[in-house]
C-alpha cells in the first residue's frame, strides 16, 4: 500500500503517524506542498494523509499551494481513495465535503480530552479505545462535517472533534505530537500562547503527560484505520 502524507509546514510533521508507517514497512512519501513541489498523480498512491498549517482552512484561495492541493484532493476524493486529516487536513475534508469550518470563539491550546460519541463507541476507527481519551489540541478554527458524515468524536463543549464518511476521516486533534514538538509549536507560535493565558513550559508539561497514551492511541488508532480500508 503507498501511502502519500502531504505535510503543510515545516514546523508540523506526522510525528507518530510517521513513525508508525515506517515500523511497519508501508511505502511512503512526504510531500512539501508549500515548497512549491508537483504534485503527483492520484493513482499513484492508494492513501492519503493531510496535515496541519497555521494557514486557516478558510484561507485556501489566498495561497497558491493550497489552491494546487484543493483541486489534487477533490480528485483523490473523486477517486474514492481513504483520505485522513488532521487538524487542518480534517477542517479542509469538511470544506470538501460541502462541511463548514468557523472561527473558534478562543484558541484551544495544551492537553485536553475528547469523547466518543455514540456513534463514535460503535465505529470501527475507534475499537479498544476507551470513551474519553486525551488529546493535544493547537487550533483556532473548528469544522461541522456535511450532513451526511458520522460525528464520532467530540469535545468537552460538544464541538466536533472527529468525523468520518467511509473511508475519508478528519480528525481536529492531535494523538501524533510528542513534548519536543510541542516545545518547538510553542517557540514558532508564542504570540497565540498569550491570546490563552499559557506559556511554554505548561504546554509542554501538558503534551509530556499525556505523551505515552497519545501514542499508543495514535497506534490503535491507525491499526484501526488500516483494518478499515485494505
């Protein structure tokens, strides 16, 4: 299975997703989009995971590597290829899904949890996970998945946190980043620590002690996933 994860910013990689693409030998390639790279052909890959950016997903048309990517993933969608996003990569899957993506009220920032939904405890994304788990969140936006996608997963106040319409999943979390990503999150975007009355030193503490089940999750999670489209 060749798997593509289109990375949308220097600073924000697939940590543990990576890592566990590469522990068990699947095929991958890491694409720059933002360095201005081709694109590849859709067929030339069987999955497809969308990364994070500070770029909102509601800014796509005001840079031109987004709007490259846009129109390369409504044929990936179009193809009926498993797509997997994160944080931005799920807010861009709700756009493309005739979904919405609003402004949060406040920036979400450091260690939280989430809850399945009642859908959620039945999907097969989530086998043997517990019904709260924690998470790391860095975000200023949140998406609503069209009508017709599974909410399965959600926040403390009830905002959607994960969807999925077959095999296209988007999640608004983070199970993937370790405690050095977040100190390095912290440095490059310190001015939206203040906006939430953090510094770096309790976001990282935050992430540190969540790390270890975040990434068994992220394990599970993909275990699950990869189950769920061969």
């Amino acid at each position: 299975m060749r798997v593509l994860l289109i990375q949308n910013c220097p600073l924000e990689g697939f940590g543990r997703y990576e890592t566990y693409l590469a522990e068990r030998g699947y095929s991958y390639r890491v694409l720059h989009p933002y360095r201005h790279c081709e694109f590849p052909r859709v067929d030339d890959y069987d999955v497809f995971f969308v990364g994070g950016t500070p770029i909102s997903a509601l800014e796509v048309n005001e840079h031109q590597f987004l709007g490259l990517e846009w129109r390369f993933l409504v044929k990936v969608l179009e193809s009926h290829r498993p797509y997997f996003g994160v944080c931005f990569g799920g807010q861009l899957l709700a756009r493309l899904l005739a979904g919405k993506v609003h402004r949060r009220a406040n920036t979400e920032i450091g260690g939280y949890e989430v809850e399945l939904t009642e859908l959620g405890r039945s999907d097969p994304l989530f086998e043997n996970f517990p019904d709260r788990f924690p998470v790391f969140q860095w975000h200023s936006d949140m998406f609503e998945s069209d009508p017709d996608a599974s909410t399965i997963a959600t926040a403390w106040n009830g905002t959607a946190q994960a969807f999925r319409v077959g095999t296209a999943v988007g999640l608004q979390f983070h199970l993937e980043v370790s405690a050095t990503d977040a100190a390095l999150w912290a440095d490059a975007y310190h001015a939206e620590l203040t906006l939430v009355g953090k510094d770096k030193v309790t976001v990282v503490a935050e992430c540190q002690e969540r790390e270890a089940q975040m990434a068994h999750l992220a394990d599970t999670l993909l275990d699950n996933y990869f189950k769920l489209i061969e």
